[in-house]
C-alpha cells in the first residue's frame, strides 16, 4: 500500500511538472506539501514497515528537500499561439 502511494505522488508531480511547470519551478509551496506529506510517511513506515518502502520514502523526502534548498528557477513554457524555437 506504501508503494502504491510513493508512485501515485511521484506520477502526480511528473503531471504536474508537466502541465503547470511554474507551480513546481517558480513557487515553494508544491515542495513543501509534498515534504509534508512524504515525512508522516516516513515516519509511520520507519515503526511499522519492512525496510524497502523505509528506503524509497527516504530517497522521495531526500530530493524533495534538495529541490527546496536549491535557488528557484523561473519557467520557460512557451505561450498560447506561439512556436517554441
């Protein structure tokens, strides 16, 4: 059931990332609801759960809180009616 929750939440955000790229690249606030979703997590796996999904919920809150330390970078999509180059 873990497992089926770390890969439901990480096709979320590739959706996401994908459809709203300046939701994930220009605002903080995606990342932080993903970390506080992802460290209850954690936790509740660390007491009750053999050790793989204890590893992939380690590594998803890991790069989510890399991704929040990093500087923000602005979004590059292209606009309604224009030609990406």
């Amino acid at each position: 059931m873990m497992a089926l929750m770390i890969v439901g939440l990480g096709a979320l955000l590739l959706l996401v990332l994908r459809r709203a790229p300046q939701l994930v690249l220009e605002s903080r606030g995606l990342l932080l609801l993903v970390v506080a979703v992802l460290l209850p997590a954690l936790l509740i796996s660390v007491v009750l759960l053999p050790p793989p999904p204890i590893v992939l919920l380690g590594i998803a809150t890991l790069v989510a809180l890399a991704a929040l330390l990093t500087p923000g970078r602005t979004a590059t999509t292209p606009q309604c009616g224009t030609i990406a180059a």
